[in-house]
C-alpha cells in the first residue's frame, strides 16, 4: 500500500489554559500581545535569525481586535505615507500564502467611498490626486458611475465617490495564524492565557541588563520588550511607568445571513462611517459610526449599533431590509489623535519597544510595520516611519494628521 500524504498544515492549535508550556527564564526578545502586530513582528525578527522570542497573549489567539475587526485592506489614504505604506502591505498580502502557506481568502474587489457633500468630494478629489501620484489607480467617479460598479446603491443624495479597484478584503483569522505559525516554526515561543501583571526595567547600575517581565504563569527575564497590546498598550506601558496617549474606543460590526455573490467592493460612506462588504462565504459584514462613545475597553454589543446600522444600510441599499442578521460582536480601536500609531523607544527607556495606537487600520498595516519593526531589531537602517511616530510626537505637537479615517 502506498504512503498515505501527509495531512496539510494546520493553524497552530492553541492549548488551553492548563495545557500551556513552563515559560523559558530568558528570552532575547519578549512580544506582549499575541494579536497581528506582535505576531507580524516576531515573525519578521524570526525570519531574520532572531528567533529567541517569546509571545505573552494573556487569552486566546485573535482574542483582540484582530480577531474582530472588517478585513479591509486599502491604499486610499491622506498622507503620502500613508499610501505608500499601504501599497506595500498590499504587495505583501498578496505574497502571503507563498510566504507562510495559507489561504488568507484576499479579494481585491476595490473600496468604493461615498461623499454627500461638496467638501467631501474636494476632500476625495485632493486625495485622489495624491494617491495617483503615488501609483495607485484611485478615480473620482460621479454617483452614477458608482451605480455602474455597484447597482444596488442608491446614490441619490450622493456628490461623487472615489474607487481604486486594487484594495480589497480578507479573512482575518487565518491572517493571523499564519503569522503564528510561521513565528513558531521559526523558533518564536508562543504562551497564550499568560498575563502580563508588572515589568521590573533593567536594574539602575546596569545599563545592560534585562527587564523582567512577570505574569500570572511567572516570570521570564529579557533584553527587549515589545509592546504590542493594542487598546491595552497603554496599561502594559504603565507597568514601566510609561503614559501613553492612545485610548480605546468600542467599534461594534455585524454580519448578515450568507447571500448570493454580488458586492465586489467594500463600500463605505464619508461621514457616518458606514463600511460594508461581501465576505467570500456570501455574509455582508460591516460597521458604522456611533458617535458621543466615551473611552471604554468594554466589548459588549447595543442595540443602539444594531439599529444604527440597520438603518444605514437599508437607507443605502434597500433590498437589505430583507436580509437577516445573524450576529453582531464588538472590538477596541486603539485610537490616537493624529490618526497614526505610536512607535519606537519612549524617551528614557531604552529596548522598551512601542508598536500601538493603530485606530481601524492596524490589520492591513501589520506586513508593512512588522517587517520593517523586524528589518530594524535585527540590526538594520531604522525606517523613517520610527522618526515620525514617536511617542514624543505628542508633547511637541508635531503631528502631520491622517484624515482617511474610517468610523
Ligand atoms: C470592529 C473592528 C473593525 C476593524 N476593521 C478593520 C479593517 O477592516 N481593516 C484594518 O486594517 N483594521 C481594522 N480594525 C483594526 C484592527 O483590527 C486593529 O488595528 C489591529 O487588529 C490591532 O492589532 P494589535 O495586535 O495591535 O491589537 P490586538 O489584536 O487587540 O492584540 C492585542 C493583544 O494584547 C493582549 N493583551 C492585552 N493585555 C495583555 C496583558 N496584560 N498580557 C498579555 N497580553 C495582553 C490582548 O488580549 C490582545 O490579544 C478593526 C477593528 C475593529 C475593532
């Protein structure tokens, strides 16, 4: 009898709680949070050779926002770099299944955006402009040329719409279990249900010396910590006596009974927020704004959303008012004033390393910011992205904004 194959790759299978590896003493480099930002960072330094890394995830993979967020990815942004940024995130998605072996369901259907008023369609047009000039295929289209990408619509009311037919979704769990898997493949040590409670800084007479982190399974010394919490980075950053100005605000979203393929596009509308797209398995999945939110960790899901929502899309494409929901769940933007993340070593505190404050687009900006996190870590030319999004940005005021922003 022939050999049977050998099965196909698996996600990494987190073990539970009881079934969790004794942490290592040491490790060059610590990971705190084990949702797409640290992974895409540990497996970035792996692939360089500096696999001595343990990832602490204080619950289930995918726990956090990354576990709960749209899928979208774009290249349509205000800044130049933004776009080109995200341009190269794009690139890397698409190289994704070649690089770590699974299927992560990308569709570059395109993100059509939606302005009703004449400042938002200059807002559209100054921006589309920019992005032209980058190499993106972004055009201004006229309500009825938007009718034509998608019929379903009714653009009365509408001003104009911008669409590049090169952004896209994806499915975002597999996302991150490749980066898992690829990391521990690699070397990295992966410790869910493992909860950072204190970090010791290095001691005081030696410059060199390591940080040690403890947690609820114990503690493990390191040469370099790296916050990667998301909406709780500001907590972990204040375990070293750090205050960082990014804050979590709930983003709820919700997702339909599966329907036949017809919405090639994410759809969104300037002003309210409204985003919504067709997964691959039929569900359209969305959110929209709701505006007055005061700064919460919570994640539980209101009626208020669901009403909001409803409404809103009914109001965009009427036909969905026969759709049904089936669930509706809630994550943590990690909001920041400018718009932009929080990167690089606070003031004072050498190889305590910031990657947070990445509002709704931190998933699609994971490839791009982890590679060049790991580029730098492991000894290469720092990015000039680590010289614009520091931490001191904040006190000085020099902050160039991002404005294409979605919710
Ligand atoms: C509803 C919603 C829709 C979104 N849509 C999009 C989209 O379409 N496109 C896009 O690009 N982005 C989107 N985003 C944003 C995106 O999901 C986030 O920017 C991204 O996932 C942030 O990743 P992260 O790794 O920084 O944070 P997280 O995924 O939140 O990971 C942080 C991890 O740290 C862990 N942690 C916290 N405290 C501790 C501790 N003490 N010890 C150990 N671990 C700890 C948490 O459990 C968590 O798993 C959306 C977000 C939401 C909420």
């Amino acid at each position: 009898m022939a050999p049977r194959d050998p099965p196909p790759p698996t996600p990494t299978a987190t073990p539970g709680p009881a079934e969790q590896p004794a942490l290592p003493a040491r490790a060059e480099t610590v990971v705190i949070g084990g949702g797409v930002i640290g992974l895409a960072i540990a497996w970035n330094l792996a692939r360089l050779g500096k696999s001595d890394i343990v990832i602490l995830e204080r619950s289930y993979l995918a726990a956090g926002a990354s576990g709960r967020n749209g899928g979208g990815i774009r290249q349509q942004w205000s800044t130049e770099l933004n776009i080109r940024l995200m341009q190269e995130s794009v690139a890397l998605v698409k190289r994704f299944t070649a690089d770590l072996g699974i299927n992560v369901w990308l569709r570059q259907g395109g993100y059509l955006f939606l302005a009703r008023t004449d400042t938002e369609r200059g807002f559209l047009e100054q921006n589309a402009a920019l992005q032209q000039r980058c190499g993106v295929g972004t055009r201004v289209l006229t309500p009825a040329e938007a009718n034509e990408i998608v019929p379903e619509l009714d653009v009365s009311g509408f001003a104009a719409a911008a669409y590049n037919p090169s952004d896209g979704i994806l499915f975002p769990w597999p996302f991150l279990w490749g980066y898992a898997d690829g990391a521990v493949k690699l070397g990295a040590r992966l410790h869910c249900f493992t909860d950072v409670t204190a970090i010791d800084r290095p001691p005081a007479n030696d410059a060199a010396g390591d940080f040690t982190v403890h947690t609820s399974r114990g503690a493990i010394r390191a040469h370099r910590v790296i916050n990667a919490a998301g909406a709780w980075s500001p907590e972990i950053a204040r375990l070293v006596g750090v205050e960082l100005p990014d804050r979590p605000v709930r983003h709820e979203i919700l997702s339909t009974e599966p329907l036949k393929p017809f919405l090639r596009p994410m759809v969104s509308v300037l002003g309210t927020g409204l985003y919504f797209s067709q997964s691959m398995r039929g569900e359209i999945v969305g959110g929209v704004s709701i505006h007055g939110d005061r700064h919460t960790l919570a994640m539980g899901s209101r009626l208020k959303f669901l009403t909001t929502m409803a409404r809103a899309l009914c109001e965009l494409v009427p036909q969905f008012g026969e759709v049904q929901v089936l669930r509706q769940w809630a994550g943590p933007y990690d909001v920041t004033v400018d718009g932009n993340p929080i990167l690089g070593e606070p003031p004072g505190l050498p190889r305590f390393y910031l990657c947070c404050g990445f509002m709704g687009h931190g998933f699609m900006m994971a490839p791009v910011i982890g590679k060049y996190y790991g580029e730098w870590l492991a000894g290469g030319k720092p990015h000039e992205i680590f010289d614009k999004w520091t931490l001191a940005r904040f006190a000085s005021g020099q902050l160039a904004k991002e404005t294409f922003i979605i919710g």
